[in-house]
C-alpha cells in the first residue's frame, strides 16, 4: 500500500514539475542559459586547445639574442674619379638595385667609405721661370659626401684623406627587460631583427669635389685643375639567433 502511494507521489511531483516548466517562462528561460552554459563549457575548452600557438608559453621564458652571422656585400664602388672644384657627382639608387645576392640576406646596415688619392704626392700643375728654384707646395684637396637612406637618416662628411659613415637600417627593436627579454615567442623576436620596410626607397650620395691650389712663388704660378676620388658603398648583413636564458645551463 505505501509502495503504490509514494508511486502516486512520485507520479503526481513529476507531473506537477512539466506542468509548471510548461507553463512558467521563468524557468524555462532558465533552463536553457543553463544548457547552454553547460555547452559552453567544452566546446570553449575545444576551441582553446586548438586555437591557442602552441608557443604561447614561451612568453613566459627568459631569452637573449646572439649575432650568429655577419658578412659584407659591395653594392657599388669607383676609384679615380676626378671632379672639378664644386663639382658635384650624385648617384641615386634604390633597393632594386641591390646585388642579387643581397636579396637573399637580413640586410642591418649600410656604409660609405671615400678618399682622396692625389693628395699623398705634388699633382698641380706649375708653369713659370722660378718654378725650378723653388716651386712651392701643393694644397690639400678635399671631398665632401650628403648621403641620405630611407629611413630618413642622413649625414655630411668631408675628408682630405679618408673616412667612412655608418647608417643603422635595421630598426633595432627595445625591450624593458633587455637583456634578457620576456613576455614574447622566439618567433616574434626573430621578427623583430628582421628588416623589411626601413630598407625600402631611395638612397642618395653626392660627391663634392673640393680644389685647392699651392700658394704661388716668385714667377711660378701653381694650378689645380681637379681632385681624384674614390668611394665604395657596402651593405651589411646579419643573422640572429634567439636563444633561451637559462642559469643552470649556462653557469
């Protein structure tokens, strides 16, 4: 008798229960936030798995970058050019003009080497009677360079010898943990010693010849009709290595 009452019970509680889901938009909007809340749960778990980079967790490793390679290219050179006093050579060029074999590397930096080559013995010109007894000296010529790249980087030089200027491509990245950086994947710090945009454009030089005569003696008259020049352009390259800090590996 009791076993068919609390079947009764059951049945009625049971039926009571649809009954009220049916008809009570309460719970039933509840009901369903639930399920989906309930949903959500693995299928969020299956969408991290195969949507978080599997390096993720190297950002919270420690690394530091070593110079594994470098090397240097000539893009261009001249030897022996002569120019007149003020005369202004200018040479123009832009990253399609790289050698073939500079196309294939992680170009960083350039540099700009000139000299003047007539300046180590006397080449005026004299002309006069008292040239044979004392002639004079001669005057040092000089060269000056603009040189301009596409990062907007630029430089005036002017030598009576030789000398060289050095221009940064690379736009070496900062980090507030520097030397050992975090809080990044090895993959985006081999990135960041990568050069893309900053070598793109135009790269300019101008050589300026700059002519100057020996003072003059007793009937000899001294001329300078030009200086000699020359110049070579160089591309440096770079390989980086990013490598993992670890203090029990390395000491």
């Amino acid at each position: 008798m009791q076993e068919n009452n609390d079947a009764i019970l059951e049945t009625t509680f049971f039926q009571e229960s649809v009954s009220k889901f049916k008809t009570n938009r309460t719970i039933q909007i509840t009901s369903i936030f639930i399920a989906l809340a309930l949903i959500s749960i693995p299928a969020y778990s299956m969408y991290s798995k195969y949507n978080t980079p599997e390096d993720e967790y190297q950002k919270e490793l420690q690394y530091f970058v070593d110079y594994a390679d470098y090397g240097y290219i000539t893009w261009t050179s001249q030897s022996n050019l002569e120019l007149s006093d003020g005369e202004v050579f200018t040479l123009s060029l832009t990253n399609e003009d790289f050698p073939e074999e500079a196309k294939e590397v992680n170009i960083v930096s350039l540099i700009v080497m000139i000299g003047v080559s007539d300046n180590s013995d006397d080449n005026e010109e004299t002309t006069g009677l008292g040239c044979a007894i004392d002639s004079g000296e001669d005057a040092y010529d000089s060269v000056s360079a603009s040189i301009s790249v596409p990062n907007g980087e630029s430089e005036i030089i002017e030598t009576e010898g030789t000398t060289s200027a050095y221009f940064m491509l690379l736009d070496e990245p900062e980090f507030d943990t520097y030397p050992f950086i975090t809080g990044y994947t090895m993959k985006e710090i081999e990135e960041m010693y990568e050069t893309g945009d900053e070598i793109i454009g135009e790269y300019n030089f101008e050589f300026t010849g700059n002519v100057e005569s020996g003072d003059s003696t007793f009937e000899c008259e001294r001329q300078d009709p030009s200086v000699t020049i020359s110049y070579e352009v160089e591309l440096e390259w770079a390989d980086f290595t990013v490598i993992e800090w670890n203090a029990d590996f390395w000491f």
